[in-house]
C-alpha cells in the first residue's frame, strides 16, 4: 500500500479461477492497482482498490479485491 500512497500504481498478479494455467499455480491474471481509498462502515473502516483491468472488455467485474 505504500506505493499507492505515494501516488504510485501496483501491478498485482491474482487468481480469479479455480484452475490457475501458471507453473506455480499461485495467478493467471494481472491487473492494475491505481488507488485506494476507505469507506465508514458499521464495523468500521473498510479498504477498497481502484483498479484497471485489461482483459475485461464487458464490463464485468472478475475480481473483488475488498479486505
């Protein structure tokens, strides 16, 4: 995170399938971290990441990156 405080985005490698094509098993995508930010909930607050995603050209969300 701290390089998005700075101002800085992250590329983060994820799994958003069960089945990962990679040797390691550990991603199969990449995606573009440009931000967070944090919302009040009832049990406090909650981190969100704003991210672009290249492969998605439907306008779905693959991934919920939310903690």
């Amino acid at each position: 995170m701290g390089e998005l405080l700075k101002g800085n985005s992250v590329i983060a490698g994820v799994a958003y399938k069960d089945k990962s094509t990679n040797h390691n098993k550990s991603t199969n995508h990449f995606i573009n971290i440009v931000g967070m930010g944090f919302e009040s909930t009832n049990g406090g607050l909650k981190n969100y990441f704003s991210y672009y995603d290249n492969a998605n050209d439907k306008g779905k969300n693959l991934l919920d990156l939310s903690t």
